[in-house]
C-alpha cells in the first residue's frame, strides 16, 4: 500500500473558517457528554470560564475534535470515576483541558496517541481494544488545521502515582 499522507486529510483548505465562541460548543458538548457518562455510570464536571471565548475556525470539525477527546476520556474512566474538562484562557490562546481518572499510558505511547490508527497496547483492555485509532489523529490535524496545538500528559499526583491521563486543546484567541 502507498504511505498515505494523512496530514491532508484535514488541512487548512479542507477548513470553513468563522467567528466561533468557543465556550458555547464546549458547554453543548459537555451536556450531551454529561448523559452519556450518566448512562455509563460516570461523572462528568466541568470549570468553564464565564466569558465567550472568540476563535477562527472550522465549527465542524471543531467539535468533532472535541467530542473524539471528551469520549475518548469517558471511555478510559472507570466506573464510578469522573471526567473533568476546564476552558480558560492563557496567554492569547483559548484553553480546555480534559482529565480521566484512568489509568493513564506509557510515555512510549504518548509519544504516539495523535498517529492514524495507533491504539495504546497499555493501561485497561478497553483502551487497547475500543475504537479505529482515529480520533486523536483527527483532533492534532483539527487543532494544528487551525494554528492551535494539542498535547497529551499523566497525571502524577505528589506521592509519584498515576492518577488519570489529560488532553490540553489550544486554539489562538481571534
């Protein structure tokens, strides 16, 4: 098979750009979100910043970036634990940061998560089984599509312990 290049599958030209307020996309995806993870038995919480945040960028595959990180966190949470997302801003960039309390994945791994069909082989069955390794890939093309960046990180607590995995989203402030 031909290497495929996948960074034109969602390239700047691909991308409608407009006006967006990204707090409101994140605030209707965190409540159909919040079912869902009922549903599941899991919680979902979230810290938004109290003002509109005002970006460039394609309002489609926007949220599908989002959505693909927010199910993707639900998905590796266990039962009975919460997701948490928070939206600020930092320095001239809007900012969401979504947290599982999973078990998190191998530093070999996060050097991978954000490649075409690469699924962990690490941390629950469920993360090495669930899903076609897509919506990572499309969520670095999504951001990177619209001069923002995304980069994936365990959480240590103090004691040295993994505590969960995060997903930190920048889109540049319009």
């Amino acid at each position: 098979f031909p290497k495929r290049d996948w960074s034109s599958d969602v390239c700047s030209s691909d991308l409608k750009s407009e006006m967006l307020d990204l707090r409101a996309i994140v605030e209707r995806i965190l409540v159909d979100a919040s079912f869902e993870a009922e549903q599941l038995g899991k919680s979902l919480t979230s810290q938004l910043i109290d003002k509109p945040l005002v970006i460039v960028a394609d309002r489609h595959w926007t949220q599908s970036a989002i959505e693909n990180v927010v199910r993707n966190a639900l998905k590796h949470t266990p039962d009975g634990a919460s997701v948490e997302a928070v939206l600020d801003h930092h320095d001239h960039f809007a900012r969401l940061v979504v947290r599982d309390s999973g078990e998190g994945i191998s530093s070999e791994d996060l050097a991978r998560i954000f490649q075409p069909f690469y699924r962990s082989t690490t941390g629950s069955t469920q993360r090495s089984t669930a899903g076609a390794g897509l919506g990572l890939a499309i969520a670095a093309q999504v951001l990177r599509g619209n001069g923002g960046k995304i980069e994936a990180r365990n959480r240590i607590d103090a004691a040295g312990h993994m505590r969960g995995f995060e997903i930190c989203l920048e889109w540049p402030l319009a």
